[in-house]
C-alpha cells in the first residue's frame, strides 16, 4: 500500500536526514528566512507603545465584562429568593397540609389498631416536615426582603457596568483602528508568502526534508504545494495536516485524485482534502476482538471512496454537500472500519427511521443513544468479540463513555460533522446542526472540553461561530498567519494559553466578529438522561398518518395470511410506547420501545379457513434473548415467539404453531413482564410484518 512505507509519520524526527536531506533542509530554511524577510518589510510598523494600548484596552473589556456577569449575578439574586418563598408556601408548606388532610382522613376511617398506627405516624411525619417548611419561608422571606432592599443599588450597579463596558469596547475598537491592520488582514496581496511560512513553520524544514530527501516525488509533491496559493489557504483555514505532516497528507490526497475523478471538485474535493489532513498520521482502526488479522489502521483512500459511494448512493445527510473542509474533517476521523459505518446506516433506516426523519437537527440520528443504549454497564460483559464495538454497545448498553462513542459513531455514518467533549466524571459529545454546534448529554457550554487544537469547549464554539462568514474569518486566520511570521507561539482561544501579540488580535478579532454577527448558541439538550434511561421531559406523541393500504391484511391464493404491523386493532395509531411510522422500504412499520410500562397490542382479522398455521414476524432487534408472546382468540396460553438477534437488521422468526378459526380471529401480542426470563431488560423491537401460513393435513 502506498502509505504503509512512509514510516515517520508520527515521528519524523526519528529519521535521520541524508546528505540530500540535509542539502533540502538548508534550502527550506533560507526560503522560509527569505519569506519572512520580505513580509516584514511590505508590514506597517506597530510600536512597542501602540501594542500596550492595545493590551490595556484589551484587559480593561475583560474587566468591564467580569463586573457586569457580577453585577448581573446579584440581580438574579431577587428573582431566586422569590423562587425559593414560593416553593416554601407551595410546594413544601402546602403539599404538607395536603399530607395532614390525607392523614387525618385516614385516621378518622382507620378500623383497628395497626391502621390508626400507621395514619398516627403519617399524620407526624406531615406535621413536622410543615414545621420545617414554616422555619424554611422564615428564613427564606428574611432573604427575599433583603433582596428587594438591595434591588435599586444592584441595577445600579449593573447599568454603572454596562457603561462601563460599553466604554472599554468603544476603547478597543479606536486602537484597532489606530493600528491600521484593517486593510492588511482584508488584502489577499501576501497570502503567497504567508501561506507559504505557515506551512513550512507548521510542517518544519527538517521535517518537509525527511519528506522530500526519500523520493523526487515527495519533493516535487512539496515544491507543488507551496506554488498553489488556493490549495495552501483550504489546508490553513482548516486547520492544516495533522501534527503538520503535510507530506503524507500530500500523498493521500494524490491518491485519491488518482482514484477518483470525482474527487477534483465540489464537496467531494472538499471531502478528499479534509480525509488527506486528518488521516495524514493514521488512524487505529477498532476491529471486532476476533478479527486478529483486520487492517491496524484506517485506509484514508478507501475511507474517501466509501463516503463518496455512500453521497452518490443518497444514504448521507441531506446538509453533507454544504459541509466546508474543517466540518468535514469531523465526519471521516472515526476509527470504526467502513463496514461498521454501513451497518450502522442500514440499521437506523431499518429500525429507527424516524430518527433519520425528524426535522430537528439536534436529535436527528444521535436519538438512538436516547432511546437504545440502555445506561448501565452489567451487560458489557456479554460483549461478543465477533461483532464490532458498536455493534456491541446497542446490543449492551453502556455508561457515560459508550453512550456518546455510540452518538459520535452514528452521525458520523451519516455524514454529520462531531466530536468528544468530555466534562469532569462524564462523557459527552458536540455535534454540527445548520444552526450552529450543539452539546448533547452533557452540561451546557462552558462546562467541559474538546479534543481538538480549540481545548476549551467555548473556543471550539468561537472557532465554529465564525468559520460561518468566510470573509471575516479569513482575517481571523491571516492575523495568526502573521504571527507565524513573527515566531509567536499557536494559541487557539481566548481561554487557552496568553496569546502573544498576533494571535490575540486574531483571537479577539474573531470575538468581535461573533459579537455583530446573528449567529446563536444553541443550549444543550439531554442533560437529564446522560446518566439515565428516561428523560424528565416527556416527547410529544405524534399521530402516524396510516392509509388504507398500511393497514390492509392480505389473504394469498394458497391461504396464507399478511399482516402489517400497522394493521393493528389495538392500538390504532402511536402512543408513548407503540410508534407506527414509515419504512425505508415500501409501506410503513411499527416500534416498540424499550423505556416506559409494557404494552400490548392486537390484530383483528378474518382467516379463511379454520385450523393450525405458521406464525412468523419480520423484525429487526438491536440485542438478544428478547421476548414477544402471542395469543389467539382469548386464550390465556401465550406462546413464546422467540425473537432473534438481528443487529438491528430485517429477518424472520422462527415460526410458532397458532390455531385459527374460520372467520374472525384476534392475535393478542405482549411482552410480558418488565424483564425477560433470564433476568434480562426488555429491548425494543421494530415489527414489518407478520405472516400465517396454513399447515399442510
């Protein structure tokens, strides 16, 4: 393979240079000398005067704004005391005369001994918990008095900040402006040279030498990029090859083009170029255990031509074509094999297709960790080696860590842009929606990190706010160019690092940016079930348009009986646990899901003849052991319709023997108790059909 013998990926610095490589780094060094020389003369002058200004001014925003979040903090101060009375008097204090009035009722109907013992206790136990609300809204009204008392000197206080900082803004724009940077950050004119210097300070000269010393090739693959200004500012302003390996990202990216016509334009350039940055040092593939002999890490050029077969075929994201190089670069970094990510396609259109249907980004595919990885690890130990990782994980279940590799893997498989961000003792994920990023699992933004250049999660926001106008961003970006230029260190956030002078006006400039622009934060969503099965915040029930056709049970020339899941009798249409929605296939199915009280439902119909037939069900279930009784015409002897393990895939139950009458007939469907007879949680399970096939005399 071409990639498998260029060894210094991750370490160049392990190889020694030739004699060549030696003459090659020499040449790079007094071309990266000569670049730089001639920037800094085409440079106005900044003086050591105007640079403190512009940091005084700069802390002096930052101050401002730390006294207005204080001065905004004590105003809430009214509204909490006033939340806190009123659950003294409601809540706490009435929902304790309510437990009197229940308890006094049930003494004065206790009829022994034992009964007005237990209302005795109740009737106290409401008694002293009305005690300890009473001297809770004392002491909560004392705090909620001073509060209104102080109300006028904290909005005071407040709008003294808000001028304030009003002020210090209006300060640090007139010395941007006195540094007149302006019309150099919006000019392309040294873009050539600044592209040029920011490459080789990222890749280094000794390292393009290691590169280029091993083959002519290699050497004319760099002398061709740093000629080709347009290919140079994509690779920049997507935050450039990884680990600067510009060399190896050069190579995949040839191979690609090589590969693939299609690769030359458009999105799936754009898509050639992010595979080419990110896989530029390779990424480990997780191999099901029992696959010893699997590829160690991911092929970059078979990963580009998958996603391209999987845009081309229509199974990505309706929004992939939109994505730029950056966003791209947080589809195709996952280290699942490609066939784990078609499996993971084909089993979401299979069986939870309404995930890929919803209208609301936020959840759109990532549901599944909401509604399908159980949270607990107990069963992680069943985990079968055989079968990929996450293949395992919607079949066990998982804590913190699983649930959100599951959320990463499968927007990832559908062409959506995410990535970790983690928090103290949880795990999370953020994901792209056309409205900006969001967080799902995990607390709000500020809470914890990400694993990318942008440490903190609210510079990984910054970044993304203001890569949406590509104009104002590209200053952003030529502001940190410069600071290459200057030999000031990369810092990638305002709550990383101190920034050097450059890459603190990059940093702020951005800020400013984000501050006129429209764009929004979106607030986190799933902070309840991160930890948990069931979300506090019930989902709207939403009525299934079932037609005529859905719910049409056919009878065959040879007598054998089709009938669709959504025939049902019982319920007719979606509740909270019963879902009917459409298929990817023909027609529609039904979903019933694994949190919540059981449920049963029927199917009323009439069978042309009386006498024993086949049942079987066409399913789809993401675990195993799982369970589903039938019943027919009222009998109280259910029969067991074991249910296989389809990884979530379509296919057939074993048949089970149902005796029919002739003419109307009832199947009653359950799934019996909250666990199955092993001990094990009940799962869902997404039903296609079922069909009756009459036993031959």
């Amino acid at each position: 393979m071409l990639f498998s013998s260029i060894g210094w990926a991750k370490n160049h610095q392990g190889i020694q240079l030739t004699a060549a490589g030696k003459v090659l780094q020499a040449q790079y060094k007094k071309k990266l000398y000569k670049l730089k020389t001639d920037i800094l003369a085409a440079f106005p002058e900044i003086n050591k005067s105007q640079k403190e200004a512009y940091f005084k001014a700069i802390e002096a925003e930052s101050k401002a704004k730390a006294k207005l979040a204080a001065a905004n903090k004590n105003k809430g101060e009214l509204s909490k005391a006033q939340t806190l009375v009123g659950h003294a008097k409601g809540k706490w204090i009435g929902g304790a005369d309510r437990g009197i009035a229940t308890a006094k009722d049930m003494l004065k109907k206790a009829s022994n001994s034992a009964q007005r013992s237990a209302a005795q206790k109740e009737l106290e136990k409401w008694q002293k918990n009305r005690q300890e609300g009473v001297k809770a809204l004392k002491e909560r009204q004392a705090l909620l008095d001073k509060a209104k008392k102080d109300e006028a000197h904290f909005t005071k206080l407040f709008k003294a900040a808000e001028l304030e900082l009003a002020k210090a803004k209006k300060s640090v724009g007139a010395v941007l402006i006195g540094l007149q940077v302006n019309d150099l950050l919006k000019s392309a004119k040294l873009d050539p040279k600044l592209l040029q210097v920011a490459i080789m300070n990222e890749a280094t000269p000794a390292g393009l030498a290691v590169f280029a010393q091993q083959d002519q090739k290699n050497k004319k693959l760099i002398d061709s990029l740093l000629g080709n200004t347009a290919l140079m500012k994509q690779m920049l302003i997507a935050d450039g090859a990884k680990d600067g390996q510009y060399g190896q990202a050069l190579l995949i990216y040839s191979a690609i083009l090589k590969k693939s016509s299609k690769a030359r334009q458009g999105e799936l350039q754009r898509l050639a170029l992010a595979i080419s940055l990110e896989h530029a040092v390779p990424v480990s593939q997780r191999n099901p255990l029992a696959q010893t002999s699997a590829a160690k890490t991911v092929d970059p050029v078979k990963r580009y031509l998958h996603y391209e077969q999987a845009y081309l075929n229509n199974e990505l994201d309706p929004a992939f074509k939109f994505l730029n190089v950056w966003d791209y670069r947080m589809v195709v970094d996952g280290n699942e094999p490609d066939e784990a990510l078609a499996w993971g396609r084909e089993m979401l259109r299979t069986y939870r297709p309404d995930h890929i249907a919803t209208k609301d980004y936020r959840w759109r595919y990532v549901a599944a960790v909401r509604t399908e990885i159980r949270y607990g690890s107990e069963d992680n130990k069943h985990d079968k080696p055989e079968l990929h990782f996450f293949q395992n994980i919607l079949m066990n279940g998982g804590v913190c860590g699983r649930r959100a590799f599951f959320g990463r893997f499968i927007l990832r498989a559908f062409g959506i842009p995410t990535t970790a961000r983690p928090q103290r003792g949880h795990a999370a994920l953020v994901h792209w929606t056309p409205k900006g990023w969001v967080i799902c699992l995990g607390a709000n933004w500020g809470g914890g990190w990400t694993k990318t250049l942008y440490r903190s999660d609210w510079d990984f926001l910054a970044t993304s706010k203001a890569r949406v106008n590509k104009d104002s961003f590209l200053q952003v970006k030529r502001a940190q160019w410069i600071g290459d230029v200057y030999g000031e260190k990369r810092v990638y956030g305002l709550n990383s690092d101190k920034p050097a002078f450059w890459n603190s006006l990059s940093l702020n400039l951005q800020r400013k940016f984000n501050e006129n622009s429209n764009t929004v934060t979106l607030a986190a969503v799933g902070t309840d079930i991160g930890e948990a099965n069931e979300s506090r915040i019930k989902e709207k029930v939403r009525k299934a348009s079932v037609s005529a056709a859905d719910r049409k049970i056919s009878i065959a020339s040879n007598g054998v009986i089709t009938i669709p899941a959504t025939a049902c009798s019982k319920p007719t249409n979606s509740t909270g646990k019963i879902k009917f929605m459409n298929s990817f296939q023909e027609g529609m199915q039904l979903h019933y899901e694994q949190n919540g009280r059981a449920q049963d439902f029927e199917y009323t119909f009439i069978s042309p003849a009386a006498g024993k037939y086949l049942l079987c069900a066409q399913v789809a279930t993401p675990t195993w052991k799982q369970q589903l009784f039938v019943s027919a015409n009222g009998s109280k002897q259910s029969i067991d319709l074991e249910l296989p393990h389809t990884l979530g895939l379509w296919e057939k139950t074993k048949s089970v023997l149902i005796n029919l009458t002739k003419g109307k007939n009832t199947l009653h469907f359950s799934r019996g108790k909250e666990v199955t007879t092993d001990g094990r949680r009940h799962k869902g399970i997404t039903i296609k059909e079922f069909t009756l096939t009459p036993l031959k005399k």
